[in-house]
C-alpha cells in the first residue's frame, strides 16, 4: 500500500462571495487573526504528514506564491532592527514544505483545477484540502485522522461530517451505509441536491483522499452543476469502479468561504489565543450587552 505523501490545494477560484476584497488579492490571503487562511490548511497538511504539496493558482494569485517565498527585504530589515522572534516566524513559513504551483488556465470547475494535479501526483494515492474549510482540531489534525482511516481501508476516503438539512445544497452529498462509528461505504454521490432529493445529510466538507485512477475518470467528466467540470461526479464513478469511504472526521469545521463562516473562525481562533483571549473576551462580554450591541450601527 502506498503512503499518502502529496496534498492538492485548489486556489484558482475568483472569491466572489468576498468582493470588493477579492477584486485584487486572492481571497485564500484573507487573514484569520493574523494568518492567511491558506496557511491553515498548508500547517494542518504538513502535521499530518504530507511532504509535497501543489497549489493550483489562477490570475491574480502571486501574492500566495509571494507568501510561502523567502522576502529577502523584509528578512534583512528585521534583522537590521533585532526583531528576532518575527524574523524567526517570518522564516518558518518559506521553510514550510516543498510548495509547487501550477496555474489553471480556465476556471472550467473544481474537477478540471484536479485534473490539473495529474503529473504532479502521478500513480500515488493524494489528499485534496480546500481552502474554504478550515478544521479545528485539539489533537489529531483532519488530515492525519483520514490518513489513518485510509491506512485502515485501502482506499479513498472523503471527510465529511453531518450538515442541518437545509443546508445540503451546498455541498457534496453521500449516498451511503454506515460501516463503522465514522465510517460510511459510498455508493453514490450527488452534486448540490435539493433538500428534496437529497439522499442524506452526510456532506463532503473540504478533504479527500482520492487514489490516481480519478484521473482517467476526470478525463472523460462531462460538466455537471453549474456547468462546472465536478469532482464529485468524478468521485461517484471511481465509487463504481471502487470501494470509497466517507470517514466523518472529528473537529470544528469552518467554512471560511462564507461570510458568517469567516466571522466565526476568526472570533473562535482569537477566543484560542493565549496573547489575546484575556482582552477579547473583556471586550466580547460588554458587547452582548444588548444596549451596547444594539448602539452599533
Ligand atoms: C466544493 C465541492 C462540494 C463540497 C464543498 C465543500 O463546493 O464541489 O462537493 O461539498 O466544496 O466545501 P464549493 O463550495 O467549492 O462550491
């Protein structure tokens, strides 16, 4: 059995849900606190074991490449003044992990910006994070628990947790029968269902780990929802082909792609921060107060 050793991060999509900020800067470099959301999930692929990884990037995109580069300017300034501790963090994060690009060169769907991965990952067994989800964990990062649940099974795996009903059009949904605790078989899948149609509320949040044979498969993947090449269609032929689990992942799931979703992570991971929690939390107690909130306008 292979190792999962490469991780795909897709971050070629516009950010439309975030206009006007995204009209310049890609929105995977919006800051959660002090860090950009790619960084996340870049630190919770290298905690889980990964050691390559590939960004697919589109227009506007350098500042990602930028981010995870050395700055040799700002590097000597903060030398120059001593700024030690900030010139060490700067450091850690060119230092990260072997990061490779490639730029999709049509927005043609989740599925095609996979398909883009195909020589990067070759005949090995990937993760895929999406940047839109960013998954808080105490201890074993999301990743590393999928890993795991592949080294148990053998084969792909999709992380998912439980959605409220009303949300499943949102998301990639499982048709599937429970295997173990957290473990689903997939036997089929659907792109965005109605609440009507859909066949549970087991949704696709943001992690895969998907073996190489999706790439034939992607090859051929019509456009689906949206008129979008999808991953999910592919996925639900490579579960005709072959065994695919959903493992429902433990830890706090955010979806950083939504405007709601965003707030939460950021006032959460501040609520987390020994150098801030003390402060914010003074400052989010007297505002609850209802005549305090209720004067912002
Ligand atoms: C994508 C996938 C969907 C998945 C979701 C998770 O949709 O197509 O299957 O459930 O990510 O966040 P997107 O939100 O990019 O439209």
């Amino acid at each position: 059995m292979s190792k999962v050793r490469k991780a795909v991060i897709p971050a070629a999509g516009f950010g439309t849900r975030f206009l006007p900020a995204t009209k310049a800067m890609p929105k995977e470099m919006l800051p959660v606190v002090d860090k950009p959301t790619i960084q996340y999930i870049v630190e919770e692929a290298i905690a889980s074991g990964i050691e390559e990884i590939l960004i697919i990037t589109g227009k506007n995109k350098r500042a990602i490449e930028d981010h995870f580069d050395h700055s040799v300017e700002l590097e000597l300034e903060l030398e120059k003044k001593g700024k030690t501790e900030l010139l060490e963090l700067v450091n850690s994060i060119s230092d990260m992990v072997d990061i490779h690009y490639i730029r999709q060169k049509e927005a043609k769907g989740l599925g095609h910006a996979i398909y883009c991965a195909k020589t990067f990952v070759g005949d090995e067994p990937f993760a895929v994070l999406l940047g839109d989800d960013i998954v808080y964990t105490e201890d074993t990062p999301c990743l590393k628990q999928m890993i795991n649940c592949y080294d148990d099974y053998e084969t792909s795996v999709l992380g998912v947790q439980t959605v409220k009903q009303e949300d499943v059009s949102k998301y990639g949904i499982v048709d599937g029968k429970q295997l173990a605790d957290n473990v689903y078989s997939v036997n089929g899948l659907v792109e965005k269902p109605a609440m009507e149609e859909a066949p549970s509320n087991v949704a696709i949040l943001g992690r895969y780990i998907i073996n190489p044979a999706i790439f034939d498969i992607l090859k051929d993947t019509e456009p689906g929802k949206g008129g979008e090449i999808q991953l999910t269609d592919a996925l639900k032929e490579l579960a005709l082909q072959e065994d695919m689990v959903a493992y429902d992942f433990e830890g706090k799931r955010y979806d950083v792609g939504d405007k709601l979703g965003f707030l939460e992570a950021t006032v959460e991971t501040a609520l987390r921060r020994d150098d801030l929690r003390e402060d914010f939390l003074t400052y989010l107690e007297k505002i609850v107060e209802k005549e305090t909130v209720q004067n912002i306008k």
